[in-house]
C-alpha cells in the first residue's frame, strides 16, 4: 500500500500531490486548503483538484521541479493548520420524473425501490461539492444514499439537457451545458449552473453544501 501523503512529477511542467486513494470529504477538504495555500504562489499555475489529489502546474521558467516540490511539501504542512471557512449552502430545486427524469423508473426498478422513495431519499441527503469537471461547472456531489446508487447507460445519451440531475455509480450531478452524457437522468432543474458572462461563472464550488428540493407537481 503506498503510503500518503505522496507527491510526484506529471509531465516536465506539472506535479501531482495525492492525499489518499478514497472519495472522503476530511480528504477533500485537506486537499482545497492545500490549493487556496497554493494559489497564487510565484512560479505556479493552476492548481486541478480531484477527490483526493491535486494536479500543481508550474512555470518551469520561473521553478524547476525540485523547488515545485519544496513548495508543495510547505504546503501540505502550513495548509494542514488552515481552517477553512464554514460551506456555503445551496438548495436546487428540481422537478423529477417524466420528459425530466427518464431514468427514475429504472433507477425505481433496479434500487427495488418506489419512483417516489427514490425522490425522497434524493432529497433528504446532503451532497457535498468535491470538485467540477467534465465539463464546465459540472459538480460531482458526494453524499448519495447508497440505497439509491444506480449503474450508468450502456450507451451514453447524444444529448443531455442542461440542468438534467443524474446519478451514475455511488455519485449525484448536474449537467450545466447540453452535452453527451451516460448518467441516469432522474430529474431536471431550471438553476443555471454556468454563465459565462457571470462573476463567477460556476453556481457551484468546491466545498459548497448541496441539498435538493422537489417542485411541487413533479
């Protein structure tokens, strides 16, 4: 088992610091303190996170790989004693279900479940913003009641709406743009999850506390 916290090269511009190998919100947490540590360094870039590790770009003009790694390593140390602010909070309403939510039933039939139930439980958990990916402003939510964990299409849809809310494996998400996608799309909100033009562009970060409110009718 390799030991943790680790830190190693990726490519000849970037390092990779990886805390664990588990989706763990400690972890993640630890991870966006050592990145709001790291941001704005001189000599880095953008730092990329996932759910237990940090992708650190560098200028390789302004810092060789040895002094990269000093910085991280000064990091993990000095963002460890960092307290991070309490999490913002966000309800998204959604409606579930029908031309919304086309795979409910499925995920209804394969979790031995009511479509209802499945809407319940959707609702009643708390999901926490890990990190956004796949696409802009994509939130992959952790916190999903395993009872309701569904497997993804076989054949990803063409098209996803934007707004469509899906559960693929043990993970909840919104679809911010129209794009091709193999998520069980139970539902669909009208929130807009990225704007371009808007300051910021993402509705959602990571750290934000999520929780799911059913519109009336759906």
């Amino acid at each position: 088992m390799p030991d943790y916290p680790r830190i190693s090269p990726a490519g000849d511009s970037a390092l990779l610091v990886e805390l664990g190998d588990q989706i763990d919100r400690a972890l993640n947490r630890r991870l966006h303190a050592l990145a709001g540590w790291l941001n704005g360094r001189p000599g880095l870039g953008e730092s990329v996170p996932g759910y237990a590790a940090l992708l650190v770009h560098y200028d390789p003009f302004q810092l060789d790989y040895p002094a990269a790694l000093e910085l991280a390593q000064r990091g993990l140390e000095e963002a460890a004693q960092t307290q991070l602010p309490a999490p913002r909070r966000v309800e998204i309403a959604v409606r579930y279900g029908g031309a919304d939510g086309p795979d409910l039933e499925f995920v209804a039939q394969h979790c031995g479940l009511s479509a209802q139930e499945v809407v319940r439980r959707h609702c009643q958990a708390e999901y926490v913003v890990y990190f956004l990916g796949f696409s802009p402003g994509f939130p992959y939510l952790g916190g999903l009641d395993p009872s309701i964990a569904a497997p993804r299409l076989e054949t990803p849809r063409p098209r996803i709406p934007a707004g469509s809310v899906g559960i693929a494996g043990g993970q909840t998400g919104i679809y911010p743009l129209e794009s091709p996608g193999g998520w069980r799309i139970i539902g669909r909100t009208e929130a807009v999850l990225f704007d371009a033009r808007a300051q910021p562009p993402a509705l959602l970060a990571p750290g934000d506390v999520v929780r799911f409110v059913r519109l009336e009718g759906s």
